[in-house]
C-alpha cells in the first residue's frame, strides 16, 4: 500500500509541475495581449490551483495511519472547497477582477487540468 502512495505522491507533484507550467505560459501569452488580462488569468487559475495543492499536501504528504486517511480525504476536501472560495471572493473583492471570462477560463482550465492531467499519466 505505501507503494502505491509514494506513487501517488510523485505523480501529484508532477502533476502540480506541469500545471505551474501551463498557467505561465499562458499568462505570458495574456500579458503580451494585457497585462490585466494576464492577472485575471492567475487569480482564477491559482483560484483552483492553491486548493488543489493543499489538497494533496493534506492527503499525501501529511503523516497520519492508516485508519485516518479516509478522514484526511474528507477533510482535505472540506478545506479545499472552502479555500476555494475565499479565493475567488478575494479575486473578485481586494485584487479587484474586470475580466469574468479571463478569470473563469482560467479557473476552469486549472479544474480540467486537475483531473485530466493524472488521467492521461494513468494511461502511460
């Protein structure tokens, strides 16, 4: 079983890697466009990110038993959920976010990397 979760744990963290990656090439491509378009883009991008990141550290790279790690998946959940939103609001709200579809393209492209990336990293 440990295995499998040092498995996962590389793989999560490449994962990570890979979308860091995407998202500033993105962002480059948005900033030589605007640089407020390009800072939309990060905030919703890092909007899905940061709680995906967290996620994983909660799951994976905390030490806990056996027993607790469908509590920590539960709660890792729970905490990415809410982070999630505190994210957002504070997108929307301090950094002050003017293009809703730059902000969402990016948030929705970070939520299909998230799960297409491990994905395709299964099939290979």
């Amino acid at each position: 079983m440990s295995r499998i979760v040092q498995q996962a744990k590389i793989q999560y963290r490449k994962v990570i890697q890979i979308e860091i990656v995407i998202m500033l090439l993105f962002a480059c491509f948005f900033a030589f466009w605007q640089m407020k378009n390009a800072l939309d883009f990060l905030f919703g991008f890092l909007s899905a990110l940061l709680p995906f990141s967290v996620f994983v550290y909660i799951v994976f790279y905390r030490k806990q038993y056996l027993s607790a790690k469908l509590t920590a998946l539960y709660r890792g959940e729970a905490i990415k959920f809410v982070l999630t939103i505190v994210l957002i609001i504070a997108s929307f709200k301090w950094f002050l976010v003017t293009n809703f579809v730059i902000f969402f393209s990016g948030f929705f492209m970070a939520l299909i990397l998230n799960n297409l990336i491990p994905f395709l990293f299964r099939q290979i």
